[in-house]
C-alpha cells in the first residue's frame, strides 16, 4: 500500500466515526483512497485532485477533531501528489 494514500484512508476513517454529519461520505472517501493506494483504481494528479475538493467541501461542515482529521488527510494526498508523476 502506499503510506501516504493509506494514512490519508485511516485519517478519514476516524473522522467518520467521530462526524455528525457526512459521516456516509467520509466513509466512502476512505473506502476510494484505500482501493487507490491498494493499487486497485489507477493513481493520477486529477484523480487526486477531486478527492481533495470533495474533502475540502466537507471539512467546511466539520467541527474539531473530524475537520482535523480531514485536513491531515488532504494533507498526506498533497504529500503524496509530490511525488507522482504528471501534472
């Protein structure tokens, strides 16, 4: 797995357990960056790229320790981003 990718997978995987609301969404956004960084979808800067939009669109709605927990993954996609190649 790439640690990056999978860190960020974890990180929202607490943030849905402690949210209120979004709570399906965050899950699922685990769900979709463990299959990436299992290597299960294909990786690219784009497809990235919506992930941390769609992060960033439910971190506005969080409080505490959840939002938290969604910029730090938002931050391992960036880390991660760095290093891939393309765009």
């Amino acid at each position: 797995m790439t640690n990056e990718l999978a860190d960020a997978s974890e990180a929202l995987r607490a943030a849905s357990e402690l949210a209120d609301q979004h709570r399906d969404r965050l899950y699922e956004r685990s769900n979709a960056l463990a299959e990436l960084a299992a290597g299960d979808a294909q990786v690219d800067h784009g497809r990235l790229a919506r992930e941390t939009t769609k992060l960033h669109e439910i971190e506005g709605d969080l409080a505490d320790e959840s939002a938290e927990l969604v910029e730090q993954a938002r931050e391992l996609i960036a880390a991660y981003r760095e290093d891939l190649e393309g765009v």
